[in-house]
C-alpha cells in the first residue's frame, strides 16, 4: 500500500504535465489551493480520497488509474467501448497479440466499401440485423445468426446492410490461428 501511494505524488504531476495544466489551473478547475496540490505531487502531502476525486474528474481519469492502483484478481473483462465512424467497438478480450474478441455495432449508413488487407484471420458472428461483407468478388449479405470467416489478406470490407443497427461479435487472430465452429447436424 504504501509503495502505491508514494508514487501517487510523481503520477499526479505527470499527469498535469501531460496534459500541459499549471498548478493554478488544476487549482482553479478542482477548487483545491495551489500548496496543496503541489505538496501532493511532492510528497509531503498523504493524499485522500477528499482531494484525489476532484483531481481525477479534471483529469477526466478513473481514481483507479490516477494512483495506479494494482489490477485486482476478478476474471471479469472491463469493457470500454470505443466509437468511431458510426461504429461502436467493445473489446472483449485484453491479451495483446493472442486471439482478439470483440463485439461491434454499426449504425446505418450509406457507405461505399473500401477494402482493405492486413495479416491475420477473422471471424465474424451476426447477433442481429443485417451485415454486407464484401470478400475478395464476393458481396454478401449475412442476416441474424450467420457466420463468415476469411484470411485477412484477401481484400475485405463490412458494413451495415440495413435499415437497423447491426450487432455483430468479430473473432480475429493473428495469420494462422483459425476459428472454428462446430455444430450438431439437424435431425430428420
């Protein structure tokens, strides 16, 4: 606990660097003195949950991550979506470089595909809606519980196909690793 919290001092006063923020704007913006937060990134103040929220909402950072806290043993995955181009992506895997897991959804939109190639495999799921996938010369639309997998070196591009945002999970793995899905056959 302790090495934790003498290295809250140095993290706040990387943090206000970084961000390029003076003593007396963080002052101004948390309502706590000018002393106060610089005897706090020195040191020679113990810090508090009283002073560290203001300063972590200014910071617009989790107290977690503003005194480093240790990671704690919970196999829960903390998701975090992340949007972008009308697309939400919420990664659900954290192991860099292994097998990647993510849930995607994609607004309606107008798009033109623009195919691109990168190493890797790919796996894709429908949860619900309708998804465009256009693979090398095929242009497909995959519709609620369908699957697609390709090596992502073909060109490939997907896309929203209808009128409805489209879930999708998307399984990708460096060149090589493959996906499989394994169903029971029908009965008669």
């Amino acid at each position: 606990m302790e090495d934790v919290l003498g290295q809250v001092g140095p993290r706040l006063r990387r943090l206000r660097r970084e961000r390029n923020r003076t003593l007396a704007a963080l002052s101004e913006s948390t309502g706590i003195s000018v002393s106060t937060l610089s005897r706090l990134e020195s040191g020679q103040r113990r810090p508090s949950l009283e002073l560290l929220l203001p300063i972590a909402r200014a910071h617009g950072v989790s107290l977690d991550d503003l005194v480093g806290a240790p990671p704690v043993d919970d196999p829960r995955v903390r998701m975090r979506p992340m949007r972008q181009d009308g697309r939400t992506v919420v990664p659900l895997t954290r192991n860099p470089g292994a097998l990647q897991a993510y849930k995607i959804v994609l607004a309606p939109a107008d798009e033109e595909p623009d195919p691109r190639t990168h190493e890797g495999y790919e796996w894709l799921y429908v949860l619900s809606g309708q998804l465009r996938l256009v693979l090398a010369e095929h242009d497909v639309v995959l519709k609620t519980g369908e699957a697609a997998e390709f090596d992502t070196r073909l060109p490939h591009w997907f896309g929203n196909a209808g009128p409805y945002p489209v879930e999708i999970l998307s399984l990708f793995g460096p060149q090589g690793e493959r996906m499989h899905v394994r169903a029971r056959p029908r009965r008669s």
